[in-house]
C-alpha cells in the first residue's frame, strides 16, 4: 500500500509549523485578556506571611491579585497514583502556599494585569516577610541522622519504602558467588527543556459557569479531571480543556499544575480571559524535574561469568511534594532492573525522600533509563572485574528466544526478543572488529578512544484506551478524533497511514483533531511510548469497522456483494471491473446515516510491551581538555513492526540526543547552604546541540509484539534509555585502557574526565 504501515512518509503536518504558522498557547490571545506572573518563594524552607497586598493591588492595571486566602477552598493539588502495597501519606501541596513554603519557586500569589509588565510591577510590590527555616538538598543528606525535616510527620525524610523479589535466595546466591562486583551510580538531577514553555488561557462563561482552558499539555482530559473535578471541584461538563500545538513533552506536560487552577480562578473573578505563560527560568524554578537516583549495585557471578543474583539500593529524591505521578517513576524503574539477563535471583529496594527542591516525576524515560543505567554500567564492570569481553559476557547472560515468554523475578513477562542477535548485528554495523587499530591510531594522535555498548529493555505501551473515531465527511474526506496528543512525534501522519491500509486514502485526505475534551469522548493521552500501540491499535479497529459499514452501503449502491469489494484510491470498486463509487457519492447514498458513516472504538492494553535494543558509542577524549567527542553511534532496535521508519527514526535520534546531553553535560545544581537553584536558566544548564552529535547509524530488527493486534511496541523513549549507558561505557573504556580508571558519575563534563585522567596521572585527586 502505497501510504500504509511500514511506508517512510514525510511527516504532513511540519508544512505549517516550518513556516511559523503553527498554533502554540503563547500564540493566541483573546480579546481583552488579561496577563498573570506566579509570585514564587525566593527560600528553600521559609515561613511568610503577606504584610501587605493593598498597595501592589491599587497600582495601575491590576485586575487580580490571589492569595491563598483568595483560593482556600480550592483542593489541594493531586499525587494521582501510589507505589502498590504502600500506604502513601501525601503532604499536602495548596494551590498557592498558605504560611510556609517549601522549595524555591513554590508558588505565593498570583497576579494578573491589562500588561506583562503591570503585573510584574504589582508582583514586587507585594510585600512578605520572610522568616528562614532549615532545608536539606539531596536524597543523602535527607536521610542522614539529624537532617532537617521537609515534612514533621515523615520521620526521617522517607516518603516511601518498597522491594522487589526475594531477599533470602538473593542472599543465598551471593553467599556461593565466586564474584562480586558492586558499583555506586549517581543519576544526576535533569531539567527537561522543551521549546514552547508551559502556558495557559483560561476563560469563564458566567452564564453556564463553565470554564475553558487552553494549555500545552500530553492530554488534556487527565488536565480537565484532576484540576475540574479534584482542584476545582467542579462536574467534568463544566471544564473544557483544549490543546493546540505543543512543542515538546517528555512527560512533564502530562501534569496538571497550579497555573491552571489560578487561571480559571482568576478568569472566573475578573469576568475576563486570563493568559500567564512561563519564561525560561520560571520554568526551571516551577516544572518538575526528573532523575536523581543515587543507586548501590551488586552482581554476584559465578566461576564461568554467569549471573546468579543482582542486589541493589536506590534512594530517589522525591523533591518538596509528590507530583501527579512521582510515586510510581522510581517503582517502575525498578521493575526493570533485571534488564535483558537471565539472573535468578535479585533484591532490589527503593527509598524516596523529601527534600527542598522542585518536585521530580516522569521525565522521558520514567524510570526506565535510571533502570537501564545501572544494569548497564554494572555489567561493564563486572567485565572489566572478570576480565572478559563485555560483549562475550552479555552473550552468556541474555534471555534466549527459546526462554519466551520470560518472567523476571521482579514480575515483568517478556512476550518477545532476540537479544544476541541484536546486539551482533549493531556489532557488525559498528565495526566493532576494527576498533582496536582506531584506538592505537588515535593514541598516536594524543586522544584516547572508547568504545561502550548498552543491551536494554523497556516497559512501555500500556495506557489506555484512547478513543478513536473515524468517519466519512460529505466532501469524500476522512474525520478522526483521537484521545492521545502529539507533541512532536507526528501522529497525524501515523494515523494516517494506519488509515491508509483499511481505506486506501492519501494521507492528505485525513484530518486529525485531537486535544479537546468536548469532541473526544475518552483519552489518557501521550506518555509511557502508548500512543501507537494504544491509540494505534484503536484506530486500526475503528478504521476496520468503518471499512465494513462502507462496504455494506457501496454493495447496495453498485449491486455486488461485500465481499467482492475493495477500496483504491479514495473510492470502492467491484474488484476487476471499472464498475465504482467514490466515497463523496458514498456518504450522499441514502443508506449512509451518520452512524453508518462513522466507527469508534478504544483499544485497552491488556499488558505492557517490551521495546528492546543495543547502543554501541565510540568517542574520543582529548587528554589535555577532557572533552568528549562522539565519532560513531549506532543503534539497533525491537520496535515489533515499524509503522513509519522515518517517524521511528526521528524519535530514536532525539531520545538518543537526551540521553548522550545527560551522559556528556546536563546537571541540576542546588547549593547545599542556600537552597538556590544555580542552574536556573540556559546560561547555566547545558544543552546538546547538532554540533555536539555524531551521524546516527540506526536500524531495526524487528520482533513483533504479541499483546496488540498491531504487533507494534513502543519507540518514544527507547533513544533515551539506552545512551546514557553506552555513552559512559565508552567513556570509561577509554580511560580504563590508558589509566585505569574504572569509575565517572554522569555528566562526564571535560571538567571531570580531565581531573579523573589528571588524578590517575598524579596518583592523588587535584579536584572534585
């Protein structure tokens, strides 16, 4: 089929965007809006009170000004989901803080002015007294005896505990090991930097008492029930929520946050729209943030370097409050940890502590990468330790074929997957053979080369159902509406195509409308790598039926029978003749009633799938700088079936460039002492760039899914759980061979790579 599944059609909807004429919140503005900025806490732990709001509240412009008096009977902001077996106590988190507040950001009061700068001006005018109270930075010092407490009714800092598999054969198989490697691993804290910042545009219709909300979200009927119905405490028919264009996600925008609430409230007081977008360092300072594991790994082995047993201990830093989904980001990174080894035994525990610092949840990835990661650097190492390949000693630990389905002591099922042979053919790509002479060549140069490998494996695909329905316009077009939301990935054009094969219509013919809760009836929109194999397998559904019902109304328009019918080209035809109906005339037949015109449905995961791959780098570091340069990067991956290589490519390049960004420079920085984010804007927190980045070399190999009718498995995150891994294996590889460094914690900053080399050089550490 010429436009359907497995075609590498350019994505259609990049035309507008290209030429700047796409549609983002900051981009629309209603007549008469007003513009908000959030009040935030200049303290990582300070009680305050509001001396005075009178003067700042007289200035010209000012339409509003909310204090937590102003929205005290709001609900407090949601942590939606829990860790299953805990019994989660949930500090509370008010839509603005009441007389403490908890991190720096955290939100004071709201203002809202006919201008930008008139409410600036009303928010310094503001005055509060602040009163400083002790505040601790970092998992480790949280837990330590003697910290700070962030909440008086958590001893110890301890939002949660949790634990996998078994402790006492976990034990047992370190008890007869003849080896054990253990590593300690920092997954450092990361700020996601999408294009468009968050926004939102809220309106009240006082007639209906009705609000609408315009936001950049990855769902917004998630956005519409939790800040309707759990903040708002409002019915679900009275909140409209729409999303336009969205420059990016990763999981930060799937939550809901207190700008919504604020917004609506403040639209509904003035009886105006009410418009407040985040600039870069509100950003920084109000979006949750993601990572920050400080993991403890041990691998117990036996004497011919098999895996008997895997141990390990994550504190995960929860931040001041638990988002919307924070729970569950360091559980279900867990549950990966076995990776794609077959290893008996395994314990693994999980501790989340408070501390003074913008809440973390899912960031790409959700738990998987941080998963990935460990599993990963500890394998190498116990290579290194045993003095075998890392290659050769995968080879003898990787789940075969013939063990599929797989249970992993931590409960994960794998439906499907080719390990060794994956990670052969990226061998082969890479010219792994070969890498020996580069290195000898490059030493020659003065650089030291690497080479780093990472076999990982994912959980993604679950969520769900997101209704799709699809119908026939009187124009001959076809109509979907669909719950899930793009923000980037090109849905529009992998609907299409899935459209394509049941209807045979051009992609053009399509038209997506997504991101509205009053036209789509259900969606959980886009996170956790679900949009194809849910809303995918959705849309094959609805497309199947309405091929039936199409079918059944052209047999009676041209006297044959359903099933000599076939569709081609925008039409349906007797198969063999030129006898055919277009489907414009289709939808004039009198037999086409809207419901014979139009089929939904909503497929429902019934289980996760398990994309799966092999990342090889190879890098150079110049011994008088440190810095590290990518000269070859491949990736070999288990999508299930491939609906668009382009799309699938594209998403695997850009995950991969997350994670080599962590890998190589990225880094969320709090001073202990102050509580201050040093790292609160682009000035201060890397960023890859292009120049930064190699020529990706990627293919797939291909194992269908066997848990949705598509056979498609997840590929959104798959890029960023993989490259962290194999970026500081090569890192590390280098520096092993010239030096014997075994060790680097991520970001692998030309700072850090030249004092590890400079230290192994002097025999004593020169810097930290």
């Amino acid at each position: 089929m010429k436009f359907g599944v497995g075609q590498a059609l350019t994505r259609k909807e990049d035309d507008p965007l290209i030429r700047g004429a796409g549609h983002y919140v900051a981009d629309l503005a209603p007549a008469d809006v007003g513009h908000a900025v959030v009040v935030r806490s200049p303290h990582a732990h300070a009680c305050f009170s509001i001396a005075d709001v009178r003067r700042a509240r007289d200035m010209p412009g000012i339409r509003a000004i909310l204090t937590f008096e102003d929205i005290a009977d709001l609900g407090l902001m949601p942590c939606v989901v829990g860790v299953p077996g805990q019994k989660m106590i949930v500090p509370p988190c008010p839509v603005l803080a009441h007389d403490e507040v908890f991190h720096v950001g955290d939100a004071v009061a709201f203002v809202v002015a006919d201008t930008l700068d008139q409410a600036r001006d009303a928010a310094e005018a503001i005055a509060i007294e602040w009163e400083p109270r002790p505040h601790v930075i970092g998992a480790e010092a949280a837990f330590a005896e003697g910290a700070p407490l962030v909440w008086p009714d958590r001893p110890g800092n301890l939002a949660f505990e949790v634990t996998f598999g078994e402790s006492d054969d976990t034990k047992a198989a370190f008890a007869s090991a003849a080896h054990v490697t253990t590593l300690k691993l920092v997954n450092q804290r990361l700020v996601t930097n999408y294009l468009d910042t968050r926004g939102v545009i809220a309106e009240h219709d006082a007639a209906r008492d009705h609000y609408t909300l315009t936001l950049g979200s990855q769902g917004s009927h998630a956005i519409r029930d939790i800040i309707g119905k759990q903040v708002l405490k409002i019915a679900p028919d009275k909140m409209r929520v729409i999303t336009p264009d969205v420059g990016g996600g990763f999981g930060t925008k799937l939550f809901a946050y207190r700008e919504y609430a604020l917004a609506a409230v403040a639209a509904k007081k003035t009886g105006k729209p009410v418009k407040w977008i985040a600039d870069r360092t509100e950003h920084f300072l109000g979006d949750t943030q993601g990572r920050d594991n400080i993991t403890t790994a041990r691998l117990a082995l036996d004497s011919g370097g098999r895996f008997l047993a895997l141990d390990v201990d994550t504190i995960a830093d929860m931040g001041a409050y638990l988002s919307t989904y924070a729970p569950y980001i360091p559980y279900i990174g867990a549950a990966m940890l076995p990776g794609v080894y077959d290893i008996p035994a395994c314990f693994i525990r999980v501790r989340a502590a408070y501390t003074n610092t913008v809440p973390v949840d899912a960031y790409r990835g959700a738990g998987r990468p941080e998963a990935s990661y460990v599993i990963e650097r500890l394998v190498d190492a116990a290579a290194r330790q045993i003095s075998v390949a890392p290659d050769e000693l995968r080879r003898r630990n990787f789940i075969r074929p013939d063990q599929m389905p797989y249970r992993t002591p931590t409960g994960k099922t794998y439906d499907t997957g080719e390990f060794a042979e994956q990670m052969l053919r990226a061998q082969d790509v890479a010219g792994w053979g070969g890498f020996e002479g580069r290195a000898a060549a490059a030493r020659e140069h003065g650089r030291l080369r690497g080479i780093g490998i990472a076999t990982y494996i994912e959980a993604c695909g679950g969520n769900g159902p997101d209704t799709a329905t699809i119908s026939l316009e009187k124009d001959g077009r076809i109509k979907l509406h669909v719950g899930t939301q793009t923000t980037g990935q090109g849905h529009d054009t992998a609907y299409s195509q899935i459209i394509a094969d049941h209807l045979s219509v051009p992609p053009e013919s399509v038209r997506m409308l997504q991101g509205d809760t009053a036209q789509i009836a259900t969606g959980t929109g886009t996170g956790g790598s679900s949009s194809i194999p849910a809303g995918g397998n959705s849309v094959a559904m609805a497309a199947t039926q309405l091929a039936d019902q199409l079918k059944d109304i052209a047999a009676d328009a041209l006297e044959a029978s359903p099933r000599d019918l076939e569709f081609a080209d925008g039409m349906l035809r007797v198969a063999g003749t030129d006898r055919a109906i277009s489907f414009a005339d289709l939808a004039a037949h009198p037999k086409a009633t809207p419901d014979k015109l139009r089929a939904a449905d909503a497929f429902t995961p019934t289980a996760p799938t398990y994309p799966n791959g092999t990342h090889i780098a190879e890098i150079e570091v110049d011994e008088g700088t440190g810095h590290t340069t990518l000269v070859n990067y491949v990736v070999i991956d288990d999508f299930g079936v491939s609906l668009n290589p382009l799309l699938i490519e594209g998403q695997v390049h850009g995950g991969a460039v997350q994670g080599i960004g962590q890998a190589l420079m990225e880094n969320t920085v709090y001073d202990s002492d102050s509580g201050q984010l040093l790292t609160a804007s682009l000035m201060d927190y890397a960023l890859p760039r292009a120049a930064d980045m190699p020529s990706f070399v990627f293919e797939t190999r291909n194992v269908p899914c066997k848990v949705n009718p598509l056979g498609v498995k997840g590929a959104g995150e798959a890029g960023a759980i993989g490259s962290c891994p194999a970026v500081i294996n090569a890192i590390i590889d280098a520096l092993w061979r010239a030096y014997g460094i075994d060790r680097i914690d991520m970001p692998a900053t030309p700072e850090r790579v030249w004092c590890a080399i400079d230290s192994a050089k002097r025999g004593k550490i020169t810097c930290s």
